[in-house]
C-alpha cells in the first residue's frame, strides 16, 4: 500500500483512508471537516500543541525502546531526556493567554521535559508491560492501515488508519495503551469522554484484526498539566464485540455520507456542535457574510495538511 | 606549600541547562536535570498530599458557629 492520496482518484474531494481525527471531524461538523481536511486551514499557534504532544509522545517512545534494549530504568530516563531536548531544540511553547489567562507557560521546553521525567517516576514499577513483537521491537509507535470491505461507488476499498502508542500485557491480557495530555482535572468524570468515543472504538476494532493477539481494551494514561505540576492517572475503557459491529456499521453509514457530500460539493455546518469544547476554532468564519469567509480563513488560519496515511 | 582556596562553582540551574545547545549537554547535566525535576516531584507530592489532607473550607463553615455550655452561661451572667 504505497500509495500516500488519502483520496478517491475519481473524486479528489472523497476520502478514502481515514483516520480518528479526520472521521472525528466529518462526526462533528461537515463543514469543519471541509476547512480542516479538504482545504488544510489550522488556527495559527495550534501548531504549538501539536508539537509538544509529538514531542512527549516521542519521549515516552524513546523511553520503551530504550526499556525493550536492554537499559535499566535510569539509562532509559536519561536517554528520553537527551533525546528529547534534542528533538524539542527550537520548540518555544506558549503561555497561549487567550486560552489561559495570567496562567504563565503550560506548554514549555520545561514542562515537556517535566511531564517525561515525572511519568516515568509515577509508573517506574509500571505492571503493564511493552508488548516485544515477532520481529524482536517493541510494539511502540505503530501505525496501522487496513483495508475494509467497504467500498465506496467507484469501487474504492476503504482504508482505516491509526498510530498506536504502545501496546501492553497487563494481567496477562493485551491492551492498546494510549498517553492523552490535557489541563483539566483528572477524574472519574474525564474518562466517560472515552466510552463512546470515535479514537477509542478505531483502536479497539483495528487491535481486533491487526494485532497477532487482539487486544481486550484501551489503556488511557492521562497527564493534567499544569504551570507547576504534572497529575497522572490510568483508565482502563473495555468495549464488547457487539459494541465494536455497531461501530462499524455507524462507520459505513458516515462513509456512504461523506460520498454525498463529496457529489454535492457540500458539506453542511453542524450549527449544534459551534460551542463544543469552549467553542470551534471556525466558528467566526462560519459566522461571517459568505464572501468575507475567504479573507478570515486567509487571516486567522495557516495551510498545514493532514494525512492519515503518512506514518508518524 | 601554599594551597589555593576551593572556588566553589555557582550550580548551573535548570532553565541554564533547557537553554543550552543540547548537543552540548554532558550526562552529568541530564542527570541532574533528571535529579532536579525528582526532587521537584517529590516536594510537590508532600505539598499536595497536605492540601488534600485538609479538610475544605465550606464544610467548616457549613457546620457554623459551635457554643461552649461556658459561653452561653457567661452570657447569661
């Protein structure tokens, strides 16, 4: 599977490989999904969060391949650290006071740094163990594209595609395990966003069919991050194999969605979902005359393109 | 013999260490940056711990103002 067009040959506005963010987007608001995958309009300074997630993602990643050679604990820490400093030279963060006020810098050099070092000293005796593949590496970092029997009307398999951080033996049983940052306090409230949840339910139906061993659940390692600490906590979200057919079912009918707004070259504004999660980053353009749309998109966002098919 | 005096070098600090070329970083300034961030761990759990350990102010004011028997006799006196 060479091939890097997310999209049909036959109609450039149809999607064929589909990730969790990108199917996220078209589940949300159609119109969002047009702006963010079909014409790659990103808020400015969006690209500072997306940063520091890769780069802790990637620290963590250093630290479990390191663990799966053979380093002790400390080796392993020091060589995440270094790693990652390296990686995150020119990364500046932002206090980003539109979105915290008076709070200073969250997402820093520093606190990327902090947020590693204290992970791994919350699950130094970590029971869920990296799972080491046939090939002799460890399962981090791994991306995934399937082929589903789900064709769109030009006879287009369609793709599904993800990135799983790591997977792991707990108790004897497989699970994906995935590492979220977020600045809210962590409860048991936090994790009911992940069940149903669109990125949850793609893992747990791809771990089904791509993993030598399916996985029973997806692991949520969830950091608070905050100007002066980092708060960690796991969730364990399980779904039945029922639940993973209703999610495949719901996904071939938002394929056959997609289509026809893509005939259409339309994709309609879910006008419920502006407010979502403090508000959505277009809401002013869609708020906007039609003919100033263009303008505001030009002024406020910048083109970063997103494709499910290029591995991270 | 005269002996020079210890010059006792000013400790880099960590934010000295973060802006640093990292490519000029030594594995003694990783470890001590990794032996800083613990040591910061290790204080903010202390604290954190006897915050929660406190018991919430709404809740002592919820129980309101308590009278000692003593109180109320002396005001009576």
């Amino acid at each position: 599977m060479s091939n890097k067009n997310p999209f049909s040959r036959e109609n450039p506005l149809l999607q064929t490989a589909w990730d969790s963010t990108s199917l996220g987007l078209l589940k949300t608001c159609p119109r969002k999904y047009q702006y963010k995958m079909l014409e790659n309009w990103s808020k400015k300074g969006e690209n500072v969060h997306l940063a520091f997630g890769i780069h802790y993602h990637s620290g963590l990643e250093a630290y479990d391949h390191s663990r799966a050679n053979g380093a002790t604990h400390e080796e392993a820490v020091e060589f995440a650290v270094n790693k990652t400093l390296i990686a995150a030279k020119d990364f500046i963060g932002t206090s980003d006071p539109e979105t915290l006020p008076d709070k200073g810098d969250i997402k820093s050099k520093a606190t990327l740094i902090r947020a590693i070092v204290w992970y791994l000293e919350h699950f130094r005796n970590d029971p869920a163990e990296t799972v080491i593949l046939d090939n002799g590496k460890p399962a981090v970092e791994l991306s995934f594209k399937m082929e589903l029997p789900i064709e769109n009307s030009f006879g287009e398999n369609i793709i599904l595609c993800g990135h799983i951080d790591r997977l792991v033996k707990l108790g004897g049983l497989i699970y994906v395990l995935d590492r979220k940052t977020t600045g809210s306090t962590i409860s048991s409230k936090y994790y009911e966003q992940y069940n149903p949840n669109n990125q949850i339910s793609l893992y747990a139906f791809a771990s089904q069919v791509v993993l030598p061993e399916p996985a029973v659940g997806v692991i949520i390692d969830a950091c608070q991050l905050a100007v002066n600490f980092a708060r960690f906590h796991r969730g364990i979200i399980t779904q039945t194999a029922k639940q993973l057919d209703d999610w495949l079912n719901d996904f071939s009918m938002y394929m056959q969605l997609a289509e026809t707004y893509a005939e259409n070259n339309h994709f309609p504004m879910n006008d419920t979902a502006c407010s979502n999660y403090g508000g959505c980053e277009f809401r002013k353009v869609c708020a906007a005359e039609c003919s100033i749309r263009p303008l505001l998109l030009n002024n406020d966002f910048e083109k970063r393109v997103w494709n499910p098919l290029i591995e991270r | 013999m005269s002996t020079s005096p210890l010059i006792e070098a000013e400790p880099t600090s960590l934010a000295e260490l973060f802006d640093a070329d990292p490519l000029t970083l030594k594995p003694t300034d990783i470890q001590m940056i990794v032996a800083e961030l613990r040591r910061a761990r290790a204080k903010w759990i202390t604290e954190d711990q006897i915050k929660q350990s406190k018991p919430k102010k709404k809740e002592k004011e919820s129980r309101g103002v308590q009278l000692d028997i003593d109180d109320i006799l002396s005001s009576l006196a």
